[in-house]
C-alpha cells in the first residue's frame, strides 16, 4: 500500500476511530496517523464518549454493531452533543439499510467492510474539506447575524441570511433521498430497497437521475422528460425521449422490484409516462 500525501493532514486534524475489532483498530490508527492526522481510538460507544468529553476531535470513524452501545445510539448521542464532528460510519454489507437510515441522524459518509484504506483516506480528506466550508459558512452567517442585529432599520435583510442557512442545509441533505421503501444516495449511485433481498444494489447515473426524480415526487406521474432531466433531450426527438426512459424503467424494475414483470413500485399510466407507489 502507497500512502499518499493529503493536504488536510498538515492540518494536524483530530480522528477518533471506534471499532471493536482490535486489529483493524490499530491498522487504522498507525496508518492514519503516517498520514499526518492525530489519531486516538476507542473499542466501545462509552469509551468513544469518554473520549469526545475528554478531547476535541474533528471527525470520527464508527463501526456500526459493537457490543453494548450500537452504532446508531453513539451518532445520536455525538449528533446532539458534539454537532461539528463528522462522522463516517464503517458497515458490513448487511447492515447497509441500518447505516443510510441513520443518515437521518447525521452521517457524513459510509463504507462498507472490507474496505480499502486508500478510499477511506481519500474520504476521510474529503469530508474533512466539506466539513472546513460547513464551519466557514457558519461562522460567516454568525457574522452577518451579529451585523443585522445592529442594523434594525434594514428588515428586509433577516430574512435574506436565513435563506441561506436553509439552503446550506437543502445541499448537505439533497445526497440522499428517501420515500417508502427506498433510500438513494446519489454520490455513491446506490439505492437500499427494505425488505427485499439483497437489500442494495448499485445504479449507473442514469437510472439513478430516474430513480431519484421519481422518488422526490412519490404518487405522482412524471412525463419521459421530467424524468431525465438531461439537457441533450433539445437534441432527441419524442420517440427517442420515451425510449431512453423506457429502458432506464426496464432496468431499475429488474433492479428494484420483487418482480420486474407485476411491478409494485415504479408504475407506469399508459400515454403520461410513470410514477413511484408509496403507500
């Protein structure tokens, strides 16, 4: 393995890695640490909130299911206590539908066991970069809060920060997707289908435009066009329109529903284009 040089870690971040398995513990520490972040470790939930009340970290890297507190329980208690520390989740692929629910909570990111320690280097940078925005845009909007306080006579203002507040918090939620059964994360191209068997499957970028159109409008029908949302259709004629949609229906239905020939979730009214049943 090629350690490479990452920018953040000159940085001198702060990692707390918590994981009951204590030779992928170690691992993660020694070899983060040759990176150039400042790294501790736990082996439990309580041993990880010890050492968030004891220490100021940056980010976090958590196991999902250790014995005593799971996985979930920790990033609620790290989400309501410690709000700036990201959190990266490590799952083992059967509890893939555990860790995107709990995204709800908080999660940065999320890989699956086995991993490869170059890619959770490079996301671990990654998040670490949107992490220093997130903290420059809020110390920036204090700023113009403290700024607005002071300028009572200017009301129109107010409301112009906390639109912006709210569209920071639009752009970190809009990764993920969630109605009815399916949870979508469009980074990773990735939708977890509950109940069913495997539990996630992998989608390519247009299947996952699709999918993720009709699930921002669950019961609704969308045209061909709405569906794609692709600015080369100026340059596709009708025909061709409802055939590329058609085929990316074709292929999310073999991918998403219990069976693709009666299919119960991506509906389709004949003549209007499709729509996602949610009951």
């Amino acid at each position: 393995m090629v350690i490479s040089s990452f920018p953040e870690a000159q940085h001198r971040a702060r990692l707390l890695v918590v994981d009951d398995e204590s030779n992928l513990r170690a691992a993660l520490r020694d070899v983060l640490s040759l990176m150039g972040y400042y790294v501790d470790v736990s082996a439990s939930g309580d041993e990880a909130l010890q050492s968030l009340e004891e220490s100021s970290y940056d980010l976090m890297v958590l196991d999902m299911h250790m014995p005593g507190m799971h996985g979930v329980e920790v990033m609620k208690r790290v989400r309501q206590d410690y709000p700036d520390v990201s959190i990266i989740v490590l799952t083992a692929h059967a509890s893939v539908e555990s860790a995107i629910a709990a995204v709800k909570s908080g999660v940065d990111d999320y890989m699956l066991k086995p991993f490869d320690i170059g890619e959770l280097a490079e996301t671990i940078t990654r998040t670490l970069r949107e992490r220093e925005k997130t903290l420059r845009r809020k110390k920036l909007l204090n700023l113009i809060g403290g700024a607005l306080d002071k300028l009572d006579s200017v009301q129109d203002i107010g409301p112009t920060g906390d639109a912006e507040s709210n569209d920071g918090q639009s752009t970190a939620i809009q990764r993920f997707v969630h109605a009815g059964c399916l949870t979508l994360d469009r980074q990773k191209r990735i939708v977890v289908v509950r109940g069913r068997s495997p539990s996630s499957v992998e989608l390519t970028e247009g299947e996952t435009t699709v999918l993720a159109a009709l699930m921002a409008q669950p019961n609704q029908v969308l045209s061909w066009v709405e569906l794609l949302q692709d600015s080369s259709l100026c340059q596709m004629s009708k025909q061709e329109v409802q055939n590329q949609a058609r085929l990316y229906i074709f292929r999310l239905r073999r991918k998403i529903e219990s069976d693709p020939s009666d299919p119960d979730l991506i509906r389709t009214v004949r003549g209007r284009g499709y729509f996602l049943s949610v009951r």
